[in-house]
C-alpha cells in the first residue's frame, strides 16, 4: 500500500493582503518559507530511509516554491501538475476577500452541495475540484492508497 501524504502551503502572500486565493499566483511569505524548510524536516523524520519518494505539487508558485523546499530535503525532484491546484474562485481569484463575501452563495442546508454553483462567475463548483485529479491518480496508483493530511 503507498501512502500519499498532503501538504498543504503555508502562509502566502494573499492570505496577508487579504486576497482571494484558488488560482491566483500568490507567493509565500518568508514566514511561510521558514514554515515549509520545518514542514520538509519534519516529513523527512518520518520517512523510512530507502523509502521511494514522489513529490507532486500544483504549479501555482505558493505550491510550487513549498514542493521545491520539501524534494530538496528529501533529495528528489518535483512533478509539477495543474490538476493539483486548489479549488478556482473564477473571477474573484486576486480580489479582495470581501468583493467574494458580498458575492458568494452557501450551499443549501441538505440536498446536493458538492455541485452548488456558488454565485461567481468562472468559479469551480466542489464537485468539478473533487474529480479534476481523480482520472491520473487512479491511473498512476490504482485505489491502492492512503492519505494522510500533513
């Protein structure tokens, strides 16, 4: 069985100034670059030795720049995969938090949440993020996984 773990990217550059992220191309923070240098020692440690190591990342530069530190550490390259980005906000990726807020429309209560059109244009619905991966990963590894959240 393969175990995938997931890392998520630390603090960014739009997470500071308050900006909608998804795939607007932010870059990390220096507090979120000495984050990822303690996250990459920290996932080294617990490793095995001669264990076989894949880093796979976004492309977006947060993500990017995160997988880079961590294959570093771990002495292997990063694949790079724009199905791997986060979740698109279509047109209020890189504007302020609050044009989303003023916008955004909750899914109901019960029912079907994972396709609810959200009120922005150009923004992914959960559903169309959950299945953009799902073709490759099961071609590359089959169902035999594991995730475990980093």
């Amino acid at each position: 069985m393969r175990e995938v773990y997931v890392v998520t990217h630390p603090e960014a550059t739009h997470h500071v100034d308050g900006l909608v992220g998804g795939w607007f191309d932010s870059d990390l923070t220096g507090r979120g670059l000495a984050h990822t240098g303690r996250i990459a020692d920290a996932l080294a440690g617990r490793l095995p030795a001669d264990a076989a190591v894949e880093v796979r990342s976004s492309d977006l530069l947060r993500a990017r720049r995160t997988a880079e530190v961590i294959g570093k550490r771990l002495g292997v390259g990063v694949l790079l995969d724009a199905d791997l980005r986060e979740k698109s906000y279509g047109e209020a990726g890189g504007r302020p938090q609050e044009w989303l807020d003023e916008r955004f429309m909750p899914p109901p209560a019960a029912g079907e949440r994972m396709r609810h059109d959200e009120g922005v244009p150009g923004a992914e619905t959960k559903w169309d993020l959950a299945v953009r991966p799902t073709p490759r990963w099961t071609a590359s590894y089959g169902r035999r996984w594991r995730i475990r959240s980093w």
